[in-house]
C-alpha cells in the first residue's frame, strides 16, 4: 500500500496561540495519536517566501521568493514537481499564490481556479483569491478533491487565521477564538483522514504579532506548530525548534520519494 500525506498549511497561526486555543489537536497529542513540535520559520516571515520554503526545502536566498511581491513560478524542485516525476498524483486546496507558484503565474480567477491537468505540476486544484474566503469551504474544498481524485500528496491551505490576525493582531479575543474555530473544523475531518490511513501533518508558514503583522524575527512571528499523525511518523527527539526547511525531506521519505539536490539530507528513520 502506498503512503499518502495530507499537509495542511493553517496560514498565520503562532505556536503559543495554537497550544491554547487547540484542544481537539492536543487531545490527539495527549493520547497518543499525534506528536507536537516547534517549527522555527525561515526570514523573512511572510506568506510568498514560507510557501516556497515549506514546498522546496530551499531558503528564500536560494530560491530568490525574498518578498511577496515577487509573483512568478518557483525555479526549484517542490514536493508536487518530485511526486509528479514518479507517477504520483498531487492536488492541492489553496490560495492563489500556490498556484502561481507551481502551476502559472499571473493566476486568472476564470481559468485558474479550477484545475484538472495531470500535465501540470500541481494537477488538481481548487484555488481561492480572497483573504475572507471561508476556512470552512476550504476545507470542504480539500475534502472533495481527496475524496474524488485520490491524490498521494494533498496540501490544504485555510486563510482564517491570518485574515483575522491582520484585522485585530494575535493577543485579541477574535485571533484565539478563530484559531478554536479552526481547531474545531479540524476535528470533522482528521479522524476520517486517520481511518483512511492518510500520514497528516498540520502546520504554519508564519506566526502573527500583537500589532496585526509579521514579517519580523519576533517568537510569535517566527516559532509555529507542527503536527504529525500517521504510522510512519516516528517521534522525533529534538530538544530545540525544528528548522522549516525539515518538511520537504520529511514529506519526501513518507512518499518514498528521492529528496531535491537541494533539500536538507535528513537523518530520520520512517517506515519504507
């Protein structure tokens, strides 16, 4: 059977915020049935150059997404392009950016936002355009797309939680509580996703302030979770921050696929 990985990018969601406000997820922790780390983002903290790193395993300095003004297709190798090359499927439930980065760059609403195209990189896709698109339709989105085209890599990316963090800055009532809603619509669907032996891991490119921003070096900026559920994943002893650029080569061996020339040759132990 196949390994299959589900990754979801909760988009803005600082590690302090998270261990609060997440009780389905840290009941799973508690139990047993997921393990929690810390996840130190790459610089700078913005949205553009995070989705790069977490995809590629490169640092912005390599792969020159330094801002999030630079709008054109990544020159790397991502975790869709390597997974395309050895006859896997991939899909992904996104905002735009995503799509501009690996499937064409300007993203066109009308021509875009659905994507079904195994010549393309990221060959299924259902991407929105708008901050205040639902986080709830996102995920129903994503669902649809696993449940429809069977994909080996699926990535699943809600804007909630930053959406609402640029309105009102991490330490209000309006970022904890959206953060709960999200930790409440991931309850409906992970335990379908462990029945059906998916390998899930659920984390951030970025954290967010008190003053509604990010893009600085600050912890609440910077420092993001990182779950792991799935068989394969074995428990990690690190005693400090994991580095971001770990996922790419960690999502690589549970597809049993060959890291980028690029990628941190990581040293872990997963099943084949």
């Amino acid at each position: 059977m196949k390994n299959k990985v589900i990754l979801v990018i909760l988009d803005g969601l600082n590690y302090e915020t998270a261990i609060k406000r997440m009780g389905y997820m840290q009941h799973l922790v508690e139990n047993n049935i997921a393990d929690l780390y810390q996840v130190k983002a790459e610089l700078p903290t913005l949205s553009r150059p995070l989705y790069e790193a977490i995809l590629t395993g490169t640092a912005p300095y390599i792969n020159g997404i330094v801002n999030n003004q630079v709008v054109r297709r990544s020159h790397e190798r991502s975790i869709f392009h390597l997974a395309r090359e050895k006859g896997l499927k991939t899909a992904a439930a996104a905002y735009y950016w995503i799509s501009e980065l690996y499937n064409k760059s300007p993203f066109d609403a009308i021509s875009d936002r659905e994507q079904a195209d195994e010549s393309q990189v990221i060959q299924y896709g259902k991407f929105y355009f708008e901050d205040t698109y639902p986080d709830s339709h996102l995920l129903i989105d994503g669902e649809i797309l696993r449940r429809k085209v069977d994909p080996d890599f699926l990535l699943i990316h809600p804007m909630g939680i930053d959406d609402v963090g640029h309105r009102y800055g991490s330490e209000t009532k309006e970022y904890h509580n959206k953060v709960t809603e999200v930790d409440t619509l991931l309850s409906k669907y992970i335990p379908l996703w462990i029945k059906e032996g998916y390998h899930i891991m659920i984390t951030a490119d970025h954290g967010m302030n008190a003053y509604a921003n990010h893009g600085g070096i600050g912890a609440d900026e910077r420092i993001v979770p990182l779950w792991t559920i799935g068989a394969c994943f074995k428990k990690m002893d690190v005693k400090e921050e994991i580095p971001q650029l770990m996922l790419a080569p960690i999502i690589c061996r549970i597809l049993n696929l060959a890291i980028s020339d690029k990628m941190i040759d990581i040293d872990l132990t997963f099943c084949d």
